[in-house]
C-alpha cells in the first residue's frame, strides 16, 4: 500500500467539515483513500462539500448534523456505517464566544459554545466509541484550542471548553488503554479560517482585538496545512500533536516576518461584530 492510499478500505467521520479547517480535514483524509463522511449544521454548505469533494476524486458522502442533537450524531454514524464501517471519527466542530469579560457574556453565548464543544465532542465520543470498541480498532480525534493548557482572559467560553476536551480526551485514552481503540488530541495552532475572521466583541473590548492581526501574520496558517499532521495521528499510536510548540513558533515568526506577514497591507482583515450593549431597550 503506497502513501496515497494508505487509508484505503477505512471510513471516515468529520463533525464541522464543510469549510475550514474540517473541510480541509476531509480532503486529505479521502485524498489518502479515506471514504469520508462531511457534516455541518447548513444543508446547503454540506451538498456544495460533497460536489466539491466529489470532482476530486474523493469518495464522500453528507449529512446535515448538530453535534449538539445527540440524534443528528447518531444519524451521523449510521451515514457512515451505511458505507460498511466506521474506523476514523474527528471531533472538529466548534465554536467561539463573544469576545469579552465572562461578567458580561451573555448566557445564552455561554451556553451555545458549551453544547458545540463540550457536548459536541461528548456526543461524537460517545456514538463512536462503542463501534470502535466493539470491533476492536478505530481512530477517534478530538480537536482542541487555545486555552487548553490554561487560562485565557476575555475568551472564558472558547478557551475552558477546550480545556475540558484536553481533560476528557485524556480520560478517554485511559478508559480505551488496551482495546485497540486509539484516541488522539490534536492541537493545530491558529488556523485562517472564518471563524479566525469574523470576531463578535463586547462594547468596549473591540479595540484590543487589533494585536489578533499581528498575531495571525506571525503563527497563522491555511487549512490545509494545518490539517497534515492529522494523517500521522491516525496512522499510529501518537497520543497528540500540538502545532504551536516553541520551536516553531519562533522558526514560523521568523519566516512569517521575513516574508512581510506583518506588513499592513498584507494582515488579515478582521471582521468584527459588536454586541449589542442594551439589548433590553
């Protein structure tokens, strides 16, 4: 088996992959021989993924899913059952949070990046899981973020629910020790992506989110670059891979400065939503 279908025979899940860094997830894996599941919660995104998936070559398939619905993850795993096995499951989905102090974050903003990143990866573990264990192997991925390792002021929300995937995944690796099943976090530093992109602030706290530009230009990259260490994950026993280690960012923000990243005119541009400070009125 050469390099390039390496993956052959093997079924593959990824929540959140109809853009971004899912969608570029997807695309190596089934370029690797992978038959890959796409899901996201827009019908639309999923139809234009498996189209655009489908003209490359990749043998793919959608399904609309909220990870936060413990049926439309279900749903998701009898999608990828129907096409005779389920080895590979990548907890991508997520979302961020108002960018702000946790006194002020709306509850209801709280609440949504909780049940898309904690209760998402829960219900893509747990619907997995018993496949995996039940047939001896499988892959299954958690996708984890800044504040992982620790606190991050002004994004609670986004960075303790990361935290917690770190947590549960290790957890997890414990509990499967021995099955044959692997569980893998996987870590890919800051990735330009829409959800990068487009920023919703609290009044007031817009004007820091400036240094994020300076920030992206040193230690950003694209999608599928930031993808490619997922394919060493799910062909071997690594228990992670975290992209911002020391050594690179200091290679990476030095190429990136030499390159002109931080130069103004080659930033990327910030769209920043604010909220509204009195939504009452």
């Amino acid at each position: 088996m050469t390099q390039q279908d390496i993956l052959r025979g093997r079924v593959a899940v990824v929540t959140g992959s109809t853009r971004g860094l899912g969608f570029a997830m997807a695309r190596l894996l089934g370029h690797r021989g992978a038959t890959v599941v796409v899901a996201s919660r827009s019908e639309s995104h999923v139809r234009a993924a498996v189209e655009r998936l489908k003209a490359e070559g990749v043998a793919v398939s959608g399904r609309c899913c909220d990870t936060g619905e413990l049926a439309d993850v279900e749903a998701l795993r009898d999608e990828a059952l129907g096409r005779g096995t389920l080895d590979i499951w990548v907890n991508n989905a997520g979302t961020a949070g108002v960018y702000g102090p946790t006194a002020s974050t709306p509850v209801e903003d709280f609440t949504r990046v909780v049940r898309t990143n904690i209760l998402g990866t829960f219900h893509g573990s747990r619907i997995a899981l018993p496949v995996f264990l039940a047939q001896g192997h499988g892959d299954l991925v958690n996708v984890y973020g800044r504040g992982d390792h620790g606190p991050v002021a002004l994004q609670n929300a986004y960075a303790s629910s990361k935290r917690w995937v770190r947590q549960f995944t290790e957890t997890l690796r414990l509990e499967t020790k021995g099955t044959g099943v692997r569980v893998h976090g996987m870590n890919p530093g800051l990735v330009i992506t829409d959800m990068l992109q487009r920023v919703t602030s609290q009044p007031g706290y817009d004007q820091r989110l400036s240094a994020l530009q300076v920030v992206i230009g040193l230690w950003g990259q694209l999608p599928d670059a930031a993808a490619r260490p997922l394919l060493d994950l799910v062909t071997s026993d690594a228990a992670q891979f975290r992209d911002l280690t020391k050594p690179v960012l200091l290679a990476r923000g030095l190429r990136n400065m030499l390159a002109g990243r931080l130069r103004r005119t080659n930033r990327m541009p910030l769209d920043v939503a604010l909220l509204d400070a009195n939504p009452g009125d």
